[in-house]
C-alpha cells in the first residue's frame, strides 16, 4: 500500500502536529505542485511575478550554468572570461535566494521534477522542497560561494590553470543546494556523493605537489567510509518504510519504533538506522575518526578551504542530521552517541589546534571544533540553534580563511607562523579582518558567534542528562583553548616582533581591492548576522 502523504488531503494537515513536525512546513495551503515544463523563460516568468511558487526551479537552471557553463566557456576562451562568468552566474544565483528567500520562509514550495503524465514508482518520486533549515543553507552557500569567487579572480589571476579552478570551485555550488534541497534520499545521496567528488577536485589542484596528491589520496577513503554508512542507512530506511521520501518517513517512523533485527544479536531497527546515518556525517563531517582529512585539505588553494569549510563539504553532515531530526528523535541511543561523539570532537580538535603551527591548520582544526559543537546540539536535540551556529560560523569561518589566504599571497605562499610576526604595521587591514572573525569564533560579546555559541552551552547545561552535562563540560573546556589558539595565532602573525626575511617584506602589500570586497562583506556578516537572525 502506497502510504505517501497525499499533499492534497485536507487531513495531512493533522499528520504532522501527531508526529512532532512543525504543521507550518507540512500543510497544503502552503505550498503548490508544479512541473518543469517549457522553457526556461516560462518558469522565470510563473515563479518571478508569484502566478505559482516554483522558486526551486530557479536554482536547478541557475545552478546548472555554474559549473557546466563555466566549463564551456572555459574551453572556448580560456583563461579570459571565464572566472567574470562563473562571479556572475554565482552573484546572480545568491542574490536571488536572498530576493526569493521570504517567500519560501512562510509557505514550504514544491517542485515535482517528473511533470505531469508520467507513471513513476511511488518511491522514486523526486522534488525539491524549501522548508525554514533548505532556505537558510541556500543563503549561506550562494553568498558564501558568490563571494570566495569574486576573491578567487585576484587570489588565482597569476595561476596559469584559473579556468579549471574556478570550474572545480562551482562543482559544490551546484551539488549542495542539490543536496539541501532534495525532498528525498536519492536526492540528497547524489548531491552527497557531488561535494565529496568536489573536495577531492579542489584539494588536489596542484596535483604535481607529492603532499596536494597524498592529501587527496587520504580524503577519498575517508569520504567513502562516511558514504558507505549512509547508503546502508537509507538502504535500510527504504528496507523498513519502502519509501525514499522524507514526508512519507517521518510520518510512518512510529510505527516500526519497536521493530528489531536479528543477526546474533538483537538491534533494534531504529536505532541502527540513525547510528548508520551518524556514520555518514562523520566521514563528511571531519567528526573524530576521521577528523585528520579535514587538516590534509589545506593542501589546495587558500579559496578551496574557505568554500569547503565554511559553506559546502563539511557542513553537509550537519545538515543531513538536521534534515532526519524527526526520525533520530526516536532512539534515544543514538542521541547519546552524536552527543558524546560531538563533544569529544570539539575538545579534541581544539586541543590539537593549540600545537599547529600552520595558519591554515589552525582555522581548519577550529572548524572541526565548531562543527563538533553542531553536533551534540542535535544530540542534545536542539536542531534550529545547531543550524543557526551553521549559518553563524559559515561567515566567520569564511573571513578567516580568506585572511589568511591574504597574508599567505602577500608572503609568497608562506604558512608558517613562527616566521612571520610583526604584520600589523604592512597588513593594517588583514590585521583588522583577522581580528574581527577571532572574536567572532572564540564567542566574544556580541559578535555573530557569540549568539549561538552561547545558546549550545546553555541548553547543554540544561539538559540534565549524563550526556548533556559531559557536552557542557567539554564543550567549555573547548572554549578556553579556541581562545587560547586564536590570540596564539593573532600574536604570532601579527603581533610578535617580525621573524621574516627583509626581502619578503619589502614585497609585502595588503589585500587588494577585489579580495578585500569579500572580507568586508564578511566582516559585516561576522558582526552582526548572529543579532540580526536572532531578533
């Protein structure tokens, strides 16, 4: 029996405040079914003036200009126009998310990707939807991709292959709003599998570097594993609900709540799911056992780790958890293993940061510490302040990156901190931006970190919960030595009398214009986008 909910059935409206599911995401007054049919003028036109809100469709063309686009142009006028093109395709992209980002807030859109007048299997039935956590993803991918592209056209302008960078850099431009949107699990795998080929692209640019291509080699492996886990878990959601589809999911997860598997042991089938599930967000997530891939992708250029950290590749398990909230609900066991393996993660990612000496290590070290605060705020089931320190650390995290990749240009590819010092004076700007997303990360005041940052520890502490309490305290613990390690890495950058040679100073020079656009823009995001979502 074909137990999908019929969007057109006044009743589904009841179905979702019955399973704990937010009713304004769910009822068909909300949303409308549309088909991709006729050009793409057409759609422009119906979803544009508001005659029937197919937003999505918008970002299925745009998007698809990205990376396929770029790639012609590319071939037929290389290293000419290509990286405006992408800038604009990408700009464009962002600004209309934000433009069209009220609509979806308050009325969940649906795009039926198979039209009308095909007969499918019920359970491959994709489409895109845009619920309250799919629209804040798309705003933070396309303005934290639109703006590490405008950066990369001065940071890559002397490299001879800019064509194929900015081409690999759109691949995950395209593929995560594929991931975010998809109202199903095929859909959401594909755009999985779409950023982690992606990172493996980006990370071995430089592909004639031994440690570029070491760096590669180990992310490949470590993604699959986290793959694997999450093909068994949909494999066995699809096993025990015969659906792929999300709605379908969590409208019928009570009812299987006490279904076991027997192999030598007893499993109960919930339960296994999600711990498959987690599985996957931690190979993606760069989540302790396989948080070393994350310090190995500061091999590519200075851009790739920005996009990746900030907005796209490790940000992706944290979305995913947050998608199947309503089913992880259930077991309470695997609620206190993202938690505990949350919490550990934070505290040993920010332990190891205080022994780099990389400056790029460093940031990458604290966002698998941040990401690990992500993480046990959904264990602890505060999914919506999770995605908001998403959002929150995407801006901050992305500042960082991109002034690092400016000193790191400015020093002839130099990332040792122990031989710079001293920059303040020749990086007054840098120096400013640097400063602005330290705060923002170690939860400083009134700063965008702060206001999520903040929140994680104090729902942990009120939890009372053995897992929560342990959270809480790791969780703090990790806060001392992210402060520790970024006024570290402030002071031995730019502080510290200077240990470079007189000649790379005398060829230092502050980020030009199109590279300090981007970190304004940031810089604003990382003061005041925390207050702004908060009120």
């Amino acid at each position: 029996m074909n137990c999908r909910v019929d969007r057109s059935d006044p009743d589904a409206a009841v179905a979702p405040r019955r399973y704990g599911l937010d009713p304004l995401l769910f009822t068909p007054e909300h949303h409308s079914m549309s088909g991709i049919r006729g050009d793409i003028l057409d759609v422009w036109e119906r979803s544009w003036l508001g005659k029937a809100k197919t937003a999505p469709c918008i970002w299925v063309a745009r998007g698809r200009l990205c990376p396929d686009g770029g790639a012609l142009w590319g071939r037929a006028q290389p290293g000419q126009h290509t990286p405006h093109f992408k800038r604009t395709s990408v700009s464009t992209e962002s600004l209309s998310r934000w433009v069209m980002s009220v609509e979806p807030v308050n009325h969940a859109s649906w795009l039926d990707a198979w039209g009308r007048g095909l007969v499918v299997p019920p359970f491959l039935d994709p489409a895109f939807s845009s619920l309250r956590p799919t629209v804040v993803m798309l705003i933070v991918v396309t303005s934290i991709s639109s703006l590490v592209h405008l950066y990369s056209i001065s940071y890559m302008s002397e490299d001879p292959h800019s064509p194929r960078f900015m081409c690999y850099l759109s691949i995950p431009t395209f593929f995560m709003p594929m991931l975010v949107t998809g109202d199903n699990s095929l859909l959401l795998f594909l755009g999985w599998e779409g950023v982690g080929l992606a990172s493996y692209l980006l990370i071995n640019f430089w592909f004639t570097r031994l440690q570029a291509d070491k760096a590669a080699t180990k992310a490949m492996p470590v993604n699959r594993v986290g793959d694997f886990g999450l093909a068994l878990g949909i494999s066995g959601r699809f096993t025990l609900f015969q659906t792929v589809d999300f709605e379908t999911i969590f409208a019928r997860a009570f009812a299987p709540i006490n279904s076991w598997i027997s192999r030598n042991m007893r499993l109960n089938a919930i339960t296994l799911i999600c711990i498959l599930l987690f599985i996957g967000a931690v190979g993606k997530s760069a989540q302790i056992g396989s948080h070393t891939r994350s310090p190995d992708a500061m091999e590519g250029p200075t851009p790739v780790s920005a996009s990746i950290h900030a907005a796209t590749t490790v940000t992706a398990g944290v979305f995913m958890i947050a998608r199947c909230s309503p089913l992880f609900e259930y077991p309470p066991t695997a609620l206190i293993v993202i938690t505990s393996a949350g919490a550990m993660t934070s505290f040993l990612a920010a332990t190891t940061g205080i022994l780099q000496n990389d400056l790029k290590r460093v940031i990458a070290y604290s966002t698998c510490s941040q990401i690990g605060y992500m993480i046990f705020a959904c264990g602890i089931s505060n999914y919506s302040v999770s995605v908001f320190h998403l959002m929150n650390h995407a801006f901050f995290k992305a500042l960082l990156f991109l002034s690092a990749g400016s000193v790191i240009h400015a020093m002839s590819d130099e990332q040792d901190m122990r031989k710079m010092g001293g920059l303040a004076s020749s990086f007054p700007f840098t120096y400013a931006m640097m400063l602005i997303g330290s705060f923002s990360l170690i939860g400083f005041p009134f700063p965008t970190g702060f206001y999520s940052k903040d929140v994680i520890l104090e729902l942990a502490y009120t939890k009372y919960t053995i897992s929560g309490n342990f959270a809480f305290w790791l969780g703090s613990l990790s806060v001392l030595f992210t402060s520790y390690y970024s006024f570290r890495l402030l002071f031995l950058t730019f502080l510290v009398p200077t240990n470079s040679f007189g000649r790379d100073r005398l060829r230092c020079h502050d980020a030009p214009i199109p590279m300090a656009i981007p970190s304004i823009l940031l810089a604003l995001g990382s003061l005041f986008v925390g207050y702004l979502a908060k009120v």
